[in-house]
C-alpha cells in the first residue's frame, strides 16, 4: 500500500519549494518558480523566516496567479532543514516556531481522523488512526515510540511541530542513532512540593514581569493539567509510636504552613491547577492509582496519556503503560506554558522477560537486579521497553516497580506496554468498567495494545537484553549507589570488602585492628552496644516499594512470624513505616498485619517520602553520641530508590536498599553484617536461634493474603474524600483568585526569585566567561543531593546564620528542601552536603572549598560570594555523571545564583543538564578519554572558554576551547544539544525566553 503523509506527492502534488539562504524579500520570487504552492509549504515557509500567516498566505496566493516553470527535480528532492532565520534577524526561525501556538493553521492529518464506534451503536469520540498511515515502518517500532508519534501527529501545526518531524519519529530506525531532535508535547504535568514550589514560585514571579512590560498577567498559565502532590514536607520526628502519625503530621503543618499556604493560593490563581493536602500520599502512587488515565478525552479527541513530572521517579508511570519521565522544574513550567520540549529522539533497549520468579523472590529483587544490568549496558539516555512471556507473570505494582527504578538505571523511561494485566489494575484501583472499555477500544484500535501472546516478533529495538526471571535471587543495593547490587548470600563478605577498601563508592577504609569494634552505651536506662554495621535506621518507605501490596503484606508477614517466634527488633533501632498511599494502611488493617508491625516498631509514621528524601528525623540522642565519638560506620536499610551518601541521615555512612522483607529482617538481626543462611537473626522462645527462613513467607502465602486484603472499594473511598480529609489544610485561608501572589518581604520560605530583577526584552546573547577560577573540583558520581541539599540544615551553616539573622529559631530551621521557595536558602545550600568531596580540600571532607588567591578555606558560599566582590567569573569541574540522582531544579539554580558560569565535567545526567541550560550556565563535556586529572587540571588556574560572541555563529554540540592562564589548552563539547536549547542560552535560559514571547498587549 501507499503511505499517506503530507507532503508526499501521493497526496500533495507540489514538490518542495526551491530554497536558497537569502534574504525573505526574494521569497515572493522564488515562489513564483514554484509549481502551485499550497498550504502543504506553510511549515516550508516558517522554517525559512516567513514568520506572519498573512505573509505566508498572501505570498502563496500571489504565486498562484502566475504561470511557473517546473522545477528542475534535484530541487525537488531537496529537504528543508529547521533554519535559524536570515543573520541578523531579531527573532529565529526556531524561536517563532515555539511562539506560534495560538496561530491557526490547517491540520495536515486531518484525513487520518478516525470514528471509535461504542458496541452499543454511536462512537466514544475520534483518533488520529496510526494504522490510516499505511506504512510499514508503524508497525516495527517500539511502542513507546508509537506514543511519541501520535502525540507529534496529534499536535501538528506546522509551527511548533511540523511534517519533517512526524517522519523523523516514523523513521526512527534510521534517526534515532543520528540524535534527531524533535518536539513533544505532554498531556500533563505532574509536581511535588520540593520541586513544585520552585516551579510556582517561578511562574507567580512571571506573572509580575508580565505585568511589568505591559502584558497581561494570566497569560502566565498552564494550558495542560497540573496536579501537585504535597509528600516532601513529612519528617519522621516521632517513629515507634501509635500517635507517630498524627503527630508527625500536626508538626509538618506547624513547620510549613506558609508553604502550603502558597500551595492552595496556586490552586485558585492559576486555571489546570490541582493540589493534593498534605497526607495524601507520595505523587507518584497518587498518580498510579488515581490521576493516571491511560487515554484521555479532550473535545471528543482520544490520544495516549503522557505526563512529565518535577520529579526523577515520573518513570513509576510507565508501569501503566504511560509514557512519562522526570524534567527539571523550569523545563516543567516550559511544558505547562504550552512550549514544545524539544528532545533527541532516544535510542529503545528491548529488553525480553522469560521464566518466572522463584519462590519467595521479590519484586524488589528483580527490579535491583535489571538497574544493574541496565547500568551495565548503557542505558542513560535511552528508552527501555520490556516485552516477552516474563512479562505477563509480572503483577503491575512489579513492572511499577521496576519503572520507578528507571533513573537509577539511568534510561529516560522504562516503558511497559498496556496488556490485560494493565486493565485489570485499573479496574482493582476503582477505574469504572467503561472508562476501562474505553482504553482498550482505543489502544486496540490504534495498535497500541498487547496481547499476552504476542511475542513482540515485528517490533525493533536499538540493543536487545534479556534476563530469565528465574535466575533472579535475594539481593540488596549498596551501600552508596543503587546500583551496586549485593546478592545476599555475598552480603556478609561484601561488607568486610567494603570495611577494608579505601573511601570510595564501595569503601571505608576502617584499618583491621578498628573493624571488630564493640561500643557499649546506655539507651534509656538499659545496656545497648553498636559496632561497625549495626543498623541503626529501618525505613519502609518510598513509591518504589510502597505502591507493591505484594511486598508490603510480605513484610507483614514477616513480623508476624518473628512474633510468634518471640524475637523482636531491637528498642535503639529507629523503625517507621511510611507508604506512599493511604491505602496501605486500609489493606494493612483489614490483613491484620499492621498489629505485627506496630510489635516490631514499624508503626504508620506519614504519608510521604519522609525517609527516601532525607526527612528521617533525629536519631535518639545515645545512639548519635555512639556513632559520632566512636566513628562508627553505622547502617540504614531502607525500601526506598536512592541510597546516595549523606541522603539518609548523616550519620548513616552505609545505607541499603531493599525489599520492605528484608528490611523487617535486617531490624530484627540489628546488623548488615550477617550471613543469612549460616547466622540467626535472634534467639526465640527458650533460647532457640531464629533463621531467616523461619520467618520468610512463601509466595502462595503472600498471594492468599493480597487476594483477601486489597479490594477496588480501598481506592474508590480512599480517593473520594482524599482532597478534604486534612482538616488543617481545609481552614488555611489565602487570598483566593488573585492573579498576582502578594510576596512578604520578611518571609523565609516564599521569595520573589532575583534572576528577573534586571531582566529587559533583548536577549543578552551567549555569556562570556574570562579568567574564571575553579569554585570546586569535584570527582564522579556527583549527585543533586551533593549540589543542593535537601537534609537539615546544621547550625553552624550559612543558611542556619541567614535563618538566624532573619528572627528564626533552631527549632523551626526545617530542611533545605522546605526551604526551596526562597533563594537565599537555595544559593547557600549549593554543595552543602556534609559528605562532598572537593578536591581542592586536599582530603577534607564536607561543605568547603579553596578561595585560590588567598589560599583561605571557607564555605562554598562564602568563597562564592568573595569571589564575586572581587569581579571574577566563577567554574565547576566535575567527572562523570555530574548531576545523577533526583531532578531537583535547585541543583542548578543555585550554582548560578552564586555566580557559577560554566560547568565542565566527563558527562552530565539528562534533566540536570537540561537544568543548567535552563538557569543559563554552560555546560561542556570533556572529550572521550579525558578529564581534569589526564589533563594536568588542579582547579587552581584561571580559565577562558572561547565561545563565539553571536548566537548565529553556535551550533549544537560544537567543539569549544578552554585555555587557562598557565598555558594549558584543551577542547570540550558544548552540551547544547538541539536548536531550540541554543535558543534558550540566547535568551539566558528558558524563563527569560518564556516571558519575553508571551510579554507585552501584542502578544
């Protein structure tokens, strides 16, 4: 058959207008050698700098009305790239393209509009049919793909998305190893208050420019729909406790009340905003169980669900079937504002599943088990659709799971395409039977859906993985990186390994003599006693394993058995239990597994994150005082996705993640030192050693239990009240429907950002950095949690002596991460972890840095500040993965507002790079097989980056030249990486490039 495609000459007989890079007066000429140009060329016209639709429009009609010679065919074949405009011109080509949204212009998939008839008679509403398309290379790519397709179809315009970008994604089997770039453009947004606040701040500010340059202000407003799930606020200050709930809740109030204050003022102010009280569980499983539609129905149009979320763990959505990812925040307000993200369209990991999980292996130790081979492979960056029999033996809190996990493995999604199991999850969590039907008729109809015996035999991939589920066994990650897999047979030995190896991501370094160590001490009036690997911190916490009822009545189970075998936890361990939905406690109750919870401390401590950001609370002050005076390598073990130095609690060196079973277990043994199956966790009834495998449930009993406990009626009421269930959040009262945010100049939680102060409508072009200094030099593996802190803020800190300065007691300091809407808490909390390692330290660890023309060692952000006094433009070095971890936009906000220009490192995590780009600094990567120390670098010397001063004379991914003062020269890549990013470095970031194009009544 024929493919139909517009612009094809089996539909449009006009070929490509003839082109040549002069000036737009000769359009009109050049026009008139053209054989009938139609509105087929509008996207051809754009793309070469006539901007105006009449212009357009009245340039093709006077071509109409005259004769034209044929064009010679070599012309015809020719393809039109995405020009930047003529030299000179004030505004790209590429930039008006982002601009022209609201410019009508002729649908050019019109005709592959399709009826989806009801089986009672009647339809549910129209589709852009992929099937109508009629070419073969549909049905050979990978799902994900597909989503990405109908989204460039459903949203051509011409302007932001055009026909050259629909073949790109349909030829992506060709294109994907160029690094295409295309647009996309999500259904929805989600945020979290960490990094939505942020994200809000930044557009009530907008708001202000907006009114400043004469425009009107609710202009600045999502046009997709917004849902903000307040999880990031809850501190575990009260654990072991049948109060610790309510408790802990009534003082995350206390502490935030302003910040939710400004949270439910969004909610009014802007239209598409939604916000979730405080309590109602982590974004992520509220969006798995609730928000997710799968397809949506927008003015009788069906087409996929996709969501970009403030958050690196968006991915759980995946699991659904959605396709969704994290962005940082300002690449957020881009989407919510209508712009098209642009992205390079990614390479797709086939990854086949066969086989079946062991008895009594977890989900969580499949999903440890594919981050480490995924890491292994190259992910980053990358697409990873799973496919194969293994896959249909995979409950859907499982492939949520493993999705959850997929920026630990570094892939942009980890995508599981809609089956029957997706179906029937919906219809548990409460989505009604025609809701249901709908999404299936759609998805089966435009060849979305899976059959589970289909064997994916047509679909292509750029690698191809495959893991037999029955080799998968007991494992946990650790103790740095989620990633560093342990099996748990080698845990015991691994963690000798790791006592004896230097200070690295696997390594402490305890000389042998320290190793055995035994630290008596008294905790509440009874003997206690700690060594190297005692576990001082048990979390069950996190989306990650919190949405899976599987693990959560397993671990249940597991204090069950250990109390009816009369071994307990330890009275100095800090246990809590924090899901990520209010459901779990509704299917933990009616189990009556909770009760054996509570007995092992593992009391119902919030709704939120709490531990897996940080927000673990104090440990009791006896256990603090034995790890800090002996330098006792205390151990966290946790359910949660990120396991990174420093996270957990800073006194917490080694940290391990793990199934909520394991993490039940390891509480009961006290130690991570242990070798399950030759050592007791306890001593029971008359002195009788207690194993693992006494009290690990099997999987038909794990099975019998979630059959009986989780019911659809959970969810259905859960979700019902969810928004008015706080009472607290109910009474807060804001100024309702104003457009404009009253900013307190006293507050410390909500200020008004200063990077718009001095703000105009000319673009300020590319920066220029001369004879900067080297602010840190860092290593590898360098995460947002190292850049911007989201733990408490020490007493001794430049924040703490703001806070102070500002009227506000220790007490009441909150967390870095609380305090994200205000600025001067942001810049000095950049490089604030108490566990960064700077190289110009010369070994010390901690917040501090080198002011190199004194030789002076201050804080970061007192060398920052010092260094701007004098006039000097300001660097960071870095090695690989420079800004892994959560997709927190203030890892890049706050290096900038210290005065940072560039950062030059082996490789960059996607979204934080993407972050630096939209705060305006440079971001460069070293050539292949360099860095810092191959190049003679020790961050003493002063560099120049020799970029060209004119924006028309950069491209994406040019080469560019550092030299320093002591004569060194070397070359790095500039991380720009498609035009519309150069476009946002003219502009100095993405905001500035927002607000100047929708400022001003002309707009």
């Amino acid at each position: 058959m024929v493919p139909w495609f517009p612009g094809a000459h089996v539909v449009c007989p006009h070929p490509p207008l003839l082109v040549a890079p002069t000036s737009r007066r000769s359009w009109r000429r050049r026009l008139h050698q053209s054989r009938s140009p139609c509105l087929c060329h509008l996207p051809q016209l754009y793309r070469e700098g006539i901007t105006s639709p009449a212009l357009a429009l009245s340039s093709m009609e006077a071509s109409s009305e005259a004769s034209h010679d044929a064009m010679p065919s070599s012309a015809a074949r020719r393809i039109v790239g995405r020009g930047r405009g003529a030299p000179g011109d004030e505004c790209t080509v590429r930039q008006q393209r982002a601009n022209s949204s609201s410019q009508p212009t002729m649908h050019a998939f019109k005709k592959i509009l399709t009826s989806l008839p009801k089986p009672s008679g009647g339809e549910y509403g129209k589709f852009y049919s992929l099937p109508a398309l009629n070419d073969p290379r549909i049905d050979k790519l990978p799902y994900s793909i597909c989503i990405l397709l109908e989204s460039a179809i459903r949203n051509c315009d011409g302007l932001q998305v055009t026909s050259n970008d629909i073949e790109k994604i349909i030829d992506w089997e060709n294109t994907s190893p160029k690094k295409t770039e295309i647009p996309f453009k999500p259904a929805r947004c989600l945020l979290m208050d960490n990094t939505g606040i942020p994200a809000i701040v930044d557009l009530a500010a907008m708001r202000d420019l907006v009114a400043k340059f004469g425009g009107d202000p609710c202009k600045i407003n999502p046009v997709i729909p917004v849902d903000t799930v307040i999880d990031h606020a809850v501190k575990v200050d009260v654990a072991r406790s049948c109060d610790a709930l309510a408790r802990n809740m009534e003082l995350e109030f206390d502490r935030n009340k302003e910040r939710f204050g400004f949270l439910k003022w969004s909610s009014t102010a802007f239209h598409n905003m939604q916000v979730f009280p405080p309590g109602s569980g982590v974004a992520h499983q509220v969006n798995l169980e609730h928000l997710a539609r799968v397809v949506f129905i927008s003015d009788g149009i069906l087409y996929p669900d996709s969501v970009v979320g403030a958050d690196s763990h968006t991915t759980m959505i995946n699991g659904l079937g959605i396709a969704g990812w994290g962005v940082g925040g300002i690449e957020a307000i881009s989407a919510m504002l209508g712009q098209p993200m642009g992205m390079v369209l990614p390479e797709v990991i086939g990854f086949k599943l066969t086989g079946k999980l062991r008895d009594g292996i977890t989900d969580t130790d499949l999903a440890l088990t594919l981050t480490q081979m995924l890491r292994k492979n190259g992910a980053v960056g990358k697409f990873v659709e799973y496919y194969g029999p293994g896959v249909g033996e995979l409950s859907l809190p499982a492939r949520a799971t493993i999705a959850n996990l997929s920026p630990e493995y570094g892939a942009t999604m980890g995508f599981f395409p809609v089956d029957q199991v997706t179906l029937d999850y919906l219809k548990l969590t409460g989505r009604s039977n025609e809701t249901v039907s709908i999404i299936e008729a759609y998805l089966r109809a435009n060849k979305m859906f899976v059959e589970c015996h289909e064997h994916h035999t047509k679909r292509v991939y750029s690698l191809y993985l495959e893991l037999d589920l029955s080799e998968v066994d007991h494992c946990v990650s650790g103790p740095k990186r989620p990633y560093d897999r342990v099996p748990l047979k080698e845990m015991k030995s691994d963690w000798h390994a790791c006592l004896d190896n230097k200070v690295g991501f696997k390594g402490f370094a305890v000389p042998k003599e320290h190793q055995e160590k035994v630290v008596k001490f008294d905790f509440r009036g009874q003997p206690a006693e700690m060594k190297h690997g005692s576990v001082v911190l048990a979390a069950i916490a996190s989306s990650t394993n919190t949405s899976n009822p599987r693990v959560m009545l397993g671990a249940g189970l597991v204090a069950k058995k250990a109390c009816e075998l009369n071994i307990e936890v330890k009275p100095w361990v800090k246990t809590s239990l924090t899901p990520g939905s209010v459901v779990a406690r509704e299917y933990l109750n009616h189990s009556g597994l909770q009760h054996y919870l509570n007995q092992q401390g593992f009391h119902l401590a919030a709704f939120g994150c709490a531990t897996c950001v940080g927000n673990s609370g104090d440990l009791d002050e006896s256990v603090s005082a034995a790890i800090t005076e002996n330098d006792i390598v205390a151990a966290a073990v946790l359910s949660a996705n990120r396991n990174f130095e420093g996270r957990v609690h800073p006194l917490t060196r080694a940290n391990y993640l793990a199934s909520p079973l394991l993490v039940v277990a390891y509480a009961l043994a006290g130690t991570v030192d242990i070798d399950f199956e030759k050592e007791p966790i306890g001593l029971g009834k008359d002195g009788k050693e207690v194993y693992l495998r006494d009290v690990w449930p099997t999987t038909e009993e794990i099975e019998q239990v979630v059959k009986s406990s989780v019911q659809p009626h959970m969810f259905t009421e859960t979700y019902k009240c969810i928004m008015n269930c706080n009472q607290r959040w109910n009474e807060l009262e804001v100024p309702e429907e104003a457009a404009l945010y009253p900013w307190d100049p006293i507050s410390t939680y909500i200020r008004k950002p200063p990077y718009f102060d001095a703000m105009d409508m000319s673009p300020p072009g590319p920066p220029t950095v001369k004879d900067a200094y080297c602010l840190l030099n860092l290593g590898d593996c360098i995460t947002t949690d190292h850049i911007s802190y989201s733990g408490s803020i020490p007493e001794d800190s430049p924040a703490a002596k703001y806070l102070r300065a500002c009227g506000v007691d220790r007490k009441n300091f909150s967390s870095y991460g609380g305090r994200r809407g205000n600025n001067e808490v942001v810049m000095r909390g950049a490089f604030a972890n108490l566990r960064i390692v700077n190289k110009l330290m010369d070994g010390e660890v901690g917040p501090r840095t080198v002011h190199v023309p004194t030789g002076e060692k201050l804080y970061v952000f007192d060398a920052a500040m010092k260094y701007r006094s004098e006039g000097h433009d300001m660097i960071i070095i870095a090695g690989a993965e420079y800004g892994s971890g959560s997709s927190r936009d203030s890892a890049a906000k706050g290096p900038m507002l210290l005065g940072v220009k560039a950062v030059i490192a082996k490789s960059f995590e996607r979204i934080h790079r993407s972050n630096l780009l939209g705060m305006g600094v440079i971001p460069l990567c070293f050539k292949a097989g360099e860095d810092a120390d191959s190049l003679g670098l020790n961050g003493r010397e002063r560099y120049t980056i020799h970029l060209p001063n004119s924006i028309g004379e950069i491209r994406p991914g040019q080469d560019v030249t550092v030299t320093t003062d002591n004569g060194k020269s070397f070359t790095c890549t500039l991380r720009l990486d498609t035009e519309l990013e150069l476009e946002y470095f003219n502009h100095g970031g993405i905001l500035p490039y927002i607000i100047r194009n929708m400022a001003g009544p002309q707009k």
